[in-house]
C-alpha cells in the first residue's frame, strides 16, 4: 500500500519471485486468453461475430493476477472489457466464444453478446456497458456480504477513463462510508478510446481518489501476474477481515485498438513497440524457463492451449443460433 | 374496519415485509434517524436497527446502484428516492441495470428491487421538484410501475411490490400522504397489473392514476348531479396495463376521458388513448379526451400552480367534450 | 446537385455554423483528435483548434452541465453524446436544467444549446447501447426534439437547431451516417416543427421518423406492386410535431400506420396516434396501427435483433390490417 | 491556503482586524438578509409563502464576505438556500420577497419562487434545487469567461451533504482539468437535512476532495466577514490570474431547521447555543464598537435595515399577483 503522495510506478523492474507452480497456472490463463482474444479478433474479421469487439491484449496479467487472488465464492465485476475476466473466474472458451458467435450455446445464449458476460456458477457479476454504472453494482455486491456476513470479497474492475464519471465517484464514496469488502481495481491502460491520460485527468494518479475517503489505495505495474496477485491479495485479505474498501491502479496497456474498430492511429509504433517488449506472456515464459521449468513442458501447456482454443472455435462455429428472446424480461 | 392514512398504509407494508422477510432493507436520504423526509419510514429504524434501514448520503446513482448489486446476489432493497424528481440523476442505474440484468445475464441474475417515493407536484415547490417522470419508466421493459392512489391500494401493492422478483418503480402521490382509506388488519396483497374501478358509471369512462383518480371522482360527483355518470377507472399499475378493464368500461360508455397530472406530449395517457382506440375504435361516440397539466415546467405561485394543473372542472369540460354537450 | 452522406451533412451544419459565429464550440468525448467515434465532427478540430473543439473526459453529466453554463452566458454549445444511450447520466442536466433555466429565471436566461449525437439501435450492440430514448426528451417541455432522416434534413435542421436559443436535442440515424441524399452547395436552413411528406400516396398514411423513414420507403414500394400506394410522412421534428400535416395526410387516406423503432409502451407514436384519434376520427375507416420494436431489451444475436426491431414486412402486415386485408 | 493534510479549522478565533469602513457595510448586509429570512419565516408561518423555504439564518458571514470578494461581473450560482447570495449580489429585498410571495413584481416573476432566484442584472446565474446538479453550471460559466478571456471569475456555493453526488464530482474534476476560473465554496454547516457529517462522510474534510485534481484547496471558519472575504479574495485572484480554481471549505452552522418543516430535532440544544454563542452578526457587531463606531451610528444602520425590510415585505403584501406562465417556455 502507498503513502498518501503520487505513487511511482516502476515499469521495468524483476518480476517478483514466485515458485514455478505459482507461476505456470497463471501462465497458461494469460496464455488461453491471448489466444482466445486472437481467435475471436479473426472471427471478427471475417463477419462472424458483430458489435462491439474489445480485446484485452497486452493486460492479462491483470485480470489474472487478480482473479487468482480470489476464493470461488468471491465475486467479480467488470466492464465491456471482461472476456478475459470471466476465463481467469473459470467461465470456460467454449461459452464466451459461443456467445460472441451469438449462438444459443453462449454464456448468456446470445442475448448478452460480448460486452455482457455473466456466470451465477462463477460468481461473475458480468460485463457492463455504461462506463462507470457498475461501480455502484460492486459496492452493492460487497454490501450484501456485509449484511450476510458471508466472508465474500468482491473485485470491481474498470479503467482510468472512467474515473472521472459520477459513478466511480458515487460508488467508491459510499463503499469508503459504509465500508463494504470490495477491491476497486482501476486497468490503468493508458487511453480512454484515444484519448491519453493527460488530456482526460489533471493528476496521472487515479489512485489518489482514496485520499478524500480515507480509502487505502495502492499503485503499480500491471505486467507481473504474481506481482499483480500478491499486492491484489494484500487488499482482499483487508476486505475479507476488515471489510474495508482498497482502490488500486494498475499499469497497464493494450496492444490493439480500443475495440475492432479502432485503428489506433493515435498512438506511435514506437510507443506500442516499447510496451510489447514488456509483453507479460514473454516476461512469464521466460521467467518459467528461468525457474527450471523445461521447454518440452511449456511447448505441451501451450499446445494445451491451442487446443482448448480451436475446440471453443469449433464449439462456437457448429452451434444452433441464437432462438430466444422474450423469455428474460420479466421473471415470473 | 380501521381507517388509516396513505403514509401509514406504505408504512405497515415496509414493516409487515421486513418483518417477514430478513432479506429485505430499505436505504435513502433521511429514511432511518429523520423517520423519512415525509416521514413513510417512521419508526423502521427504532424497530430493524441500523444494519436494515441506512441513511445515505446524497448520492442517488451510487445508492441505486448498491441496491441493484445487493438485489442481484439475493437481498430484496426497497430504494427510497426523497422524490421522483431526484431519481433523474439515478435514471441509468434503473434503465441500464435494474431493467436489463435479467435480459443480459439470461436469467441468471434478477432484480427483486422496489424504487419508492413520492412523485407529481406538491404545492409551490418549483418546477425542478413538480415532475411527473411515469412515462419515462413506463416505458422500460423489464420494469414494473405502479401508482396507488388510496391507502389500501397502497399497502396490497407495496406489499406485493417487494415481493416480486423484478424491479418495481413505485411512485406515491406526494399530496396523497394524508388522505385515509378503510384498511383491513388482516394481511393482504393485491396483484400487479390490476386496474381497479373505484367507481361505476354508464355515460363515460374517466382513467386516471395516483392522485388524479381523486380528481376524476370529485368531477365524478359534479357530473353526476348532472345526470352524468361517470366512471372512474383507476390504472394502478400503468405497467403492466390492465387495457382489458378500461376497454370493457369504454366499450360500455363509448367515451372515454384520459386525466394525468403530467405533461401532455408522450404521456402515458397517449399510450392508454393509443390501446383504447385501436381496442375499441368501433364503439367510441367520440374522440378520446386527455386532460393534463399545462406543456409548461411547474410555476411557482400558487394560483399559476391551480392554472397549470388539472381541476375537477378541467375533467367536467372534457367529459362535456366527449358527449358533445358544448 | 452534389450527393453526400448524411454524416457529411452533419459535418458541413456544424463547419458552416462554426465559421458564421464564433460564440458556437463543440464538446465531448473524442470530438477532437480522434475526429468522432462515428466521425461526424472529421476534421473540425484542424479547422477550429482545441479551444473551440474540446475532447471531453467521460463524464457526460458534468460536460452537459458545462454546456448548459457556458449557454447561460452566451456561448452556443453544441455537445455530442458518443450515443444518447449515455445521454441517460446526464439527463438531469438536460430536464431539470436547460430545459427550465429560461422559465426559472422568468425569461432573464436562456440555453442556446445542441445535445446531439446518435440514437436508435446499431447492429448487436447489446441492450445497453441499443435505446431509442426520443419519447423521453419530447415529453420534457423547454426542450425541442429533432431526429432527421437524410442527409438533406439532417444539414439544413441542425444549422436551424444551432441557432435556436432553445436547448434541442438532436438524435441522429447511428444506422444513417452512410446514407445519402442530395445537398445542394448552397446555403440552406430548414425550419423547426415542420413534417416532410417523404412520399405521397392516397390509401395508407404512414408516419415516421429517422431511421424508420426508409423502412416505409421500403415497405411503400412493396405495397405499391400490390397496388396500395402510400403516403410516408416524415416527422422530423417530435417536438414541436406538426401535426396538421400528418392529420391532413390521415384525412385523406383514412388510415394511419406509426412506425418506430423504439419500445411500444409509451412510446412517441402513442402521443401522434392520440393526436390522430382526436383530430381525425370520423376520418379512420380503421384503428391506428403502431409497428414498434418487440417490447424487450435489445438482444444481441442478430438474427434475434431482426426479429425484434421493425422491417419492412412488419409495416406492410400492418397496413393491410389497417386495409382489412387479412 | 491549506496543505495536503487534513486542515484544522479554528472555530473561535480572532476576528480577523479589519477597518471600520471594511467591516461596516458587511455587517449591514448580513443583518440585512438575517432581517430578510425572519420576515420571510413570519410570512410562510401565515401562509403567505408556501413550499420550501430553506434559510441561512447562522451563515450569513459566508456570503457576505464571499461575494464581497468579487467583482459586479462576476458570476454567482447557488443552491435553493439562496436568499443571502442574491441580496448579497446586489439584488433587492423587494424582489427577493415579492419573489417568496409569488408575486408578479417577483425576482422572476412568481416562477421561480425561493429555490430559483435569477439576476441577470446582478450576474446572479441562479438558485438550484437539485443537489450538485449546479457545479457543472457554474464550471460551464468559468468555461466561458476563459472561452472569451473577459476576466469574469465564477464563485460556485454548495453544501457539505453535496460533496458525495456525481455532479459535484465531474464538475471539479473538468473545472481542474481545462483549468477555468471557478471557486467552488461548500458552505459546511454541518447537517444535510437532518444527517450529521459522521453518517454522510467518510472523511469529515470535503477540501480534500481537492487533492485528487491538484486542485488548490482552503479551509477554515466562516463566521467573520473580513475573513471569509480575505480568503475568498485569494481563490479569486489566482482564478482571476491563472484560470485555476480552488476548492473552499468554510465551515459554519444554520440556526434554524434545514427548511420551514423542519423542527431540527436530531441536534442538541446546547449545540445550537453553543454556535450562537458565536453568531457572526454579534461577534461584527462587537467587532465595530472595538473599532469605535459609535452606538448611535450603528443602531442608525440597524434602523435602516429594519426599515428596508419592512418596506420590502409592505412591496410583497401589496403587489398584483403573478400572471403569466406561458410566456418563458420556448423562446421565440
Ligand atoms: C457513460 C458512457 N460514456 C461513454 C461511453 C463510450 N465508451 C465506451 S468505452 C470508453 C472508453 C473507456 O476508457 P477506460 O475507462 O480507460 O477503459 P478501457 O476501454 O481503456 O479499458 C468510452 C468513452 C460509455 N460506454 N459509457
Ligand atoms: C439530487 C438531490 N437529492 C436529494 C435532494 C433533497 N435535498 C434537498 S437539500 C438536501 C440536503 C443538502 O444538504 P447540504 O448539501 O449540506 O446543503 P444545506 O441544505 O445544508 O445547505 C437534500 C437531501 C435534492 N434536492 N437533490
Ligand atoms: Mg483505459
Ligand atoms: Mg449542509
């Protein structure tokens, strides 16, 4: 947890020491997700999915460093942004890429679509559209654990643009007053669409937002899975014994476009170039060979992957479409 | 049988279901130690403690949506907006979420929510806090939205209100708070979506809402000391719509009256003119009449207020209107 | 005369009015250097520089509220909304303020301001982002609602709307950006509140606007190989409606389909039927048929998504109830 | 101007020394609008006056000694408890309390009543009843005045209990980000209707709110005039100067009910005397015979207002009613 001034970010520093098996799980999610980004990003492409497409390329150390700071009860919501969410949570490629395809096998059989992922079975609140509207919906979840006294933690996830909204500010103020257990996780990509930081925040430090409540609030850099687990932990376990709010700014960047159309001319190679070069696959790989792991068992873990990624494709492509619409608006 | 106030009515129903019901809390500006800024939560918190009746600060986005995260993981919040009028900086919490999760989430989560309050115009509080927003929410799928305008329709409804599984927007007459009704003590629920006919008339059907139906039934007995009997059909639930009802009593009068207290364009009165023409086109004497406020944002002064707002004597000239007797 | 698209248009509105009057800016989310998320403001921050094209941070209701200031004190805002779906945290600044500043202050102040941007469903987009949100505004008095359907309309009302010292919310086709139509290269204005009779026809009246204009242009020439020529109004302006034009098109054909592509309850079609019935009904030879989206949130599949919205078919089956020809 | 940490307020503290000529027609304002709210709670307990009635009996000081700070051109937007602001401004018993009665001579014409106070001849931008919903406006004129570089700065008055909304918040972070000339005044005087600052706030501190926008903050007492003016006059400045804005917290307390209907009853007696013990009205009062104003001259003044005020009610009770309310709707 940071003091109350700016927090610095170091970008580059050692991944933080982890065992080979704390590290190769997180690994191979990081992994299914890129890939099953990628392959969703091809179906795109080639007309098979519609809408709004946003990809989490170049994050996925957040959502799962996070995630894997969780117990299964504990619930997560997120943005538009969640495809990788929802895997790290346990929801399975073949239900979100069914969904994306609009198929009646989806998650949410096609009514949902991309942007709207939810799994009871999982504990994952979903995926919302209205940039900031789901803060408050966090605060709420965590409210209910607070009256239950069920030990749940919840996780809110959104990015630095919305932290302007009236519903960051809402939602983080009454989770501050009433302190409810749940974990403010600001994705710090760096852009708002196409907008950089500086032209949408006077203070490139959204985790200063705590200080006017009182929050606990931590800062860092978002391209170490164990990194990102271990500080996520530490503000949880306040959740879980204190029921106190944390809000944390992870820095990160995405690789691609804010969503399939967005070309993101806005940024320069060089920019996206340096960002890759701390790609947290790559960082993760060779941390895993680093700690002894051998070549033939990652090569089998990532074909492990492929594989489970070209079934949800196939799961996704031969699926029944879509076939109900008037049956989830008014429960009986 | 007792005969007890709106607010009191709304009051039982909140305890009787907390009672009942561990699950169900109700949070708002002013609900717990203030006993309610028009005092519906009296003694709520003196009876269920802190932990069941939260004042929150002003923040309506932030505390709609708590409750519609707290209602998607199981409890049932009963959401107390100071007015309806306060409700348009929450408008996306009840449109966006409320309203879509169940949709978006394929019916693995629901909202069993109730937003309540008082709407319409009191007297002389400003155009910002005279609205009548119903068609706003009226217009939602997903939503339900009742008005009661007596006190036993007011705790049968509310009573049933929380126990529904989707978000109801429950808009009370904040002139109404005051008025009494027969109120059995025995339990009792009434179902959503019922208009009811508060009272029985050949010559012309008045529909109405909250506190309009106590207008209509004042016209009611002007006209009838002209011989005109008036019924009075009183919607209740403007969705979903009891349109069978209305169209039964129109098909029997052939002339039918609309009375709203709010503005006229996109009213919800519209959409009730809408069904009854297309339902009972072939049995209408004469073109369906509305009456509403004036197209103006409330005056202040209080005769301005009088001028702006439908009186009895706004409903005789309609119901006049209708039987060409002008 | 030159043939450009309807984002075109709009683009030449706000570039004309920009260059004629200094005190017009426009505000709101990638406005600027991203050159509009639908790229209707391309290239006007090159044009006008950063002081007169501001990119917004997402916070809609405190950047319409800017606009609302800044037009209180004499600057002509136009703010876009990346769609009006997130109109919905900002609605209180247009109801309860720009709407009411001008009576509040008795006259002293008034809201030159545009809200604009793009309204009505994309293409599976999902439930939240795919609202048509027109019969909220046009109920709220003070405001003034426009929603054109071509590239013509859309440049000659949106420069009339600049000018107006009335807020207007102005509600672009998010299907209609690529369309086309003739504009000719000179300067035009077309006025407020005027309907626009899209194609003339003397057996069925159909009534619509923005998008759903070219959906009855559509079903008109099926229906016209069966030999029923229709008549499509376009509304244009929902408020104020001119309802003389669609009323003296109902005369004449005695019947009258509204089609919209929004929810059914309450939605701006009832207020034009209701305002049919009570002009025209001696005149209907059928009741008011109303085609509407499916009363459901936006599913996102899209075959799901065809079935709910309006099409062509479903205006046709419409009319041929209204011709008793089913 | 105030440091990053918590600011202490020192409640009874020297009046600031002021001179005579300074303090003066201060003192005549704030016991103008003191006479101005008792007249006007008379007439509402007759009826004379209906809906809400919200009065600053307690907190005259602020705005007294705020708007002493600025400039005839300079803009002012307030809340529905805005009798004091307006008369503070310029505007005149007469109008403000025709307005109450809703008479044609009114402010603005019997529309607007006590909650919607307009002075365009005063740049009086208005009196609001939706909590927070006036920030946006106010940082919308600031907005403006840069737009157009004519000098003009806005003061912008809300309360403590408005600091949570979402309309507070997006309109400082937008006023800190594009930098306009805007001082945002909370008038913290304790209570948001009947809810005291623990059970509202997280942190009982609303100047901190500040930090997160690198915005310049103040905080301190406001029951001295000149003190209130000395400090405001330096917000003013540096909006004036540099275009920044300054988020002030001054620090007061409202005798009576948060309106007419409300008999106050979650305060203590002797917490409502003990903050009359300092009622700034006395403590200037006092304040002038230390500076040698002899009695005669101040109770010459005292006579005065008394006579304004009973001239105004006597304008009230004796003009037409109001007639027209169709006339401001749509602007031709
Ligand atoms: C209230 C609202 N305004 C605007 C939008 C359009 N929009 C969708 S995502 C986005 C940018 C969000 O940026 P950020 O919060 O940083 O998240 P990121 O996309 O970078 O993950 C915008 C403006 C929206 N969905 N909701
Ligand atoms: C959005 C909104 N919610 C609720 C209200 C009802 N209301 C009016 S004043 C008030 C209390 C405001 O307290 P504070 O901001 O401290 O100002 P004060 O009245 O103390 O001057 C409330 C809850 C409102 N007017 N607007
Ligand atoms: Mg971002
Ligand atoms: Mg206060």
């Amino acid at each position: 947890m940071t003091t109350p001034e700016t927090a610095q970010v170091e970008l580059d520093d050692e991944p933080v020491t982890a065992t080979r098996d704390e590290l190769a799980p997180l690994y191979r999610q990081m992994l299914a997700i890129r890939r099953l980004e990628e392959a969703s990003a091809k179906a795109y492409s080639q007309g098979k999915i519609g809408g709004f497409l946003h990809l989490i390329i170049g994050q996925e150390a957040v959502c799962v460093g996070a995630v894997a700071a969780l117990e299964p009860k504990d619930y997560v919501v997120a943005t538009y942004r969640e495809h990788g969410h929802a895997y790290a949570k346990g929801v399975t490629a073949r239900a979100i890429m069914a969904e994306l395809y609009g198929k009646k096998t989806g998650l949410v059989k096609g009514l949902g679509g991309s942007m709207h992922l939810f799994s009871r079975e999982h504990n994952f609140l979903g995926g919302y559209g209205i940039v900031g509207g789901h803060v408050p919906i966090a605060a709420g979840a965590a409210f209910a654990s607070k009256y239950r006294a069920d030990g749940r933690v919840t996780l809110c996830f959104f990015g630095e643009g919305a932290s302007t909204i009236g519903g960051f500010a809402e939602g983080i103020a009454l989770a501050a007053l009433w302190k409810v257990p749940v974990v403010f996780i600001c994705e710090n990509n760096q852009y708002s669409m196409g907008t950089p930081l500086y032209r949408s925040l006077a203070v490139e430090d959204v985790s200063m937002r705590a200080l006017a409540h009182g929050m606990a609030r931590d800062r860092f850099d978002g391209n170490d899975p164990v990194k990102v687990k271990r500080r996520i932990a530490e503000a949880v376990a306040r959740a879980r014994e204190t029921q106190e709010p944390t809000l944390v700014e992870i820095v990160t960047y995405r690789f691609r476009g804010h969503s399939m159309s967005d070309p993101g001319l806005y940024r320069t190679k060089e920019e996206v170039e340096e960002w890759k070069r701390r790609d947290p696959l790559n960082r993760a790989r060779a941390k895993l060979v680093e700690l002894g792991m051998p070549e033939p068992e990652i090569v089998a873990m990532e074909d492990d992957v492929k594989a489970e990624i070209e079934d949800a494709v196939k799961f996704a492509e031969t699926s029944p479409p879509a076939d109900e619409y008037k049956q989830y608006v008014v429960k009986e | 049988m007792p005969v007890i106030s709106y607010r009191e009515a709304l009051n039982q129903a909140m305890r009787e279901e907390m009672e009942r019901d561990p699950d169900v809390f109700i949070m708002g500006e002013e609900v717990g130690h203030y006993n309610g800024a028009y005092k519906v939560t009296q003694g709520l918190l003196h009876r269920f403690s802190e932990r069941r009746v939260i004042d929150a600060p002003i923040a309506e986005m932030g505390f709609a949506g708590i409750g519609v995260g707290a209602a998607m993981v199981g409890l049932r919040p009963i959401i107390e907006f100071m007015t309806f009028n306060f409700s348009l900086v929450a408008i996306d919490q009840i449109v966006n979420n409320a309203a879509k999760i169940y949709q978006m989430s394929a019916g693995q989560y629901w909202i069993p929510i109730v937003f309540r309050g008082p709407g319409g115009p009191a007297v002389q509080v400003g155009s910002q806090h005279s609205q009548s927003l119903e068609s706003f929410y009226a217009h939602v799928p997903g939503l339900k939205v009742v008005m009661p305008s007596t006190a036993y329709d007011a705790k049968g409804l509310l009573k049933t209100a929380i126990r529904d599984d989707n978000p109801v927007v429950f808009i009370e007459g904040e002139t109404l708070y005051n008025t009494t009704w027969e109120v059995p003590s025995e339990e009792y629920l009434i179902e959503l979506g019922r208009a009811d006919v508060k009272r029985a008339g050949q010559h012309v059907t008045l529909v109405a809402w909250s506190k309009m139906v106590w207008t209509c039934l004042d016209a009611a007995k002007s006209l009838a000391e002209q011989g005109i009997e008036a019924e009075v059909v009183d919607v209740r639930s403007l969705r979903p719509l009891d349109a069978a009802t209305i169209c039964d009593s129109v098909k029997k009068t052939g002339r039918c009256v609309i009375v709203e207290v709010g503005w006229p364009v996109a009213g919800y009165g519209a959409e009730i003119a809408h069904q009854v023409q297309k339902a009972c086109l072939d049995y209408l004497d004469a073109p369906i009449e509305r009456v509403t406020s004036e197209d103006v944002p409330m005056p202040y002064a209080k005769n301005l207020e009088d001028e702006v707002q439908p009186q009895a004597a706004d409903v005789v000239a309609a119901v006049k209107r209708a039987l060409y007797l002008e």
